[in-house]
C-alpha cells in the first residue's frame, strides 16, 4: 500500500477540485477510489454504508458482551 503525505494529500484534493478527480487520476496516478475517500474525509462525511458498518460491528461487540 503506497503512503501519501499529508501535503501530497492537500496537493491532490486541491487539484481534484480544480480539474475533477478523473483528470487528477490520471495525472498523478491516485487512484480513483482514494481520492473521493480522502474527498469525503476533508468534507467531514463518512458514507452511510461507513456509518453502517461501525454501527454493526459496534452492535456484534455489544451483543457478544452482554451474553
């Protein structure tokens, strides 16, 4: 798994913004997928299936706990 600074970060997202994130792909090589998370961790949103997920996996701890 590649490491990204967080100025390479910052780099990205502004370029995204300028141009979209299918030009900055294809110009810097993130990929898709990682820029529209790292997208949606700077605007604060975690996704609702996100959110579902830790929601469940927070339900299963509970529920093994209290039996």
């Amino acid at each position: 798994m590649i490491r990204y600074t967080k100025e390479q970060k910052e780099a990205a997202l502004s370029q995204a913004q300028e141009i979209g994130i299918i030009k900055t792909h294809n110009e810097t090589g993130i990929s898709i997928q990682t820029l529209y998370k790292w997208r949606a961790e700077a605007e604060g949103k975690t996704g609702p299936r996100l959110a579902a997920k830790k929601e469940s996996a927070t339900n299963i701890r509970l529920s093994w706990m209290t039996t």
